[in-house]
C-alpha cells in the first residue's frame, strides 16, 4: 500500500507532543492529590498536638497549687531545720569557749554568730597591741576556734578598736581535738 501524505503540518508530532502533555498532565494530578492528602493528615496532626497542648496545659494548672503547696512545705521544713540547727547550739558553751580565750584588758562591744556559715565576728577595744594579740593568739590556740583574722584595727583616745573574724567549730571539735 502506498501512502500519499498531502498535509502541510507533521500530525504525528503533534500526537507525541499531546500525548507527552497529557502524562505531564497526570504526573501533575497524582502529585497534587498526594500533596493534598499529606496536608491534610499534617492539619489532623497539628489538630491532636493541639489538643495534646491544651492538656498538657490544663494538667501543668492542676500541678500549680500541688507545687505551691511543695514549696511552702520545702520552706517551712528549712525553718524548722534551722531551728532544730538553733536548739543543737548551745550559747552558753559558745561563750564558755570564747571566755577561755580572752585576755585581759580586751572588752566585747559586740559579738555576732551566723551559725549556718559558722562565722563568728568580735568588735570591740583593747587597752594594748599585747592585749589584741594575745587575743587573736588566743583563738589560733583553741581548738574551738579556726582561722582568726584581725580585719580592722585603729587607735582612738589610748585604746585600739578591732575587728577580728574567725569560725567557730564548737565543741565537738575542742573534744576532738583533746582526745587526739
């Protein structure tokens, strides 16, 4: 058979052509629904973290006054910490211990205790240097006492005023270092 094409344009071109669009076409379509669908199930998600988050914050509300309560539990449990800390505490060995190392011609104008950092500080004014250092040896000595300082000291009207830091360890310590 003898075929005669008498048209001006190449029709079979024009046929792949379409039939390529057409496939690009579907391709395109398939991949919008997939998009579509991957959206969609991302927004379902999204919904459920929500909710997640709502009850997760409606659970934290809930815990606030447990915590609350938890933390005035903590606070009142160190009060009464420290209070029995205070009861261990005995002022008068204290001032025993302090006695037994103080020299004469010092006087006291002012003695303060933090019993939690054990810091104990004494102002006050010695008649002479001998006086001060005797003190401040006085204390290095005793075992109830650790790392004296004198952190201040001037002379006013024949007297010198002082500062002296230490730490005090109590008496365990004093037995302690007795039994040694």
């Amino acid at each position: 058979m003898i075929s005669i094409n008498f048209a001006q344009k190449n029709y079979r071109l024009l046929a792949g052509i379409y039939a390529g669009l057409v496939a690009v076409n579907v391709l395109l379509l398939a991949a919008t629904a997939i998009i579509i669908v991957t959206s969609l199930s991302l927004r379902a998600d999204l919904g459920t973290l929500d909710l997640r988050l709502r009850e997760m914050a409606a659970a934290e509300e809930k815990a606030k006054p447990l915590l609350a309560e938890r933390d005035r539990v903590v606070k009142d449990l160190g009060a009464m910490s420290g209070l029995m800390e205070s009861r261990k505490f005995s002022w008068t060995r204290f001032l025993t211990d302090l006695e037994t190392v103080f020299p004469v011609g010092v006087a006291l104008d002012r003695v303060e205790y933090k019993p939690r950092e054990r810091a104990l500080t004494l102002d006050g004014s010695a008649q002479s240097p001998e006086s001060l250092r005797n003190l401040v040896v006085g204390l290095e000595r005793s075992a109830s006492f650790k790392d004296p300082y004198l952190k201040h000291q001037s002379v006013d009207k024949g007297s010198i005023e002082f500062n002296v830091v230490a730490s005090y360890q109590g008496h365990q310590a004093a037995v302690v270092a007795q039994g040694k």
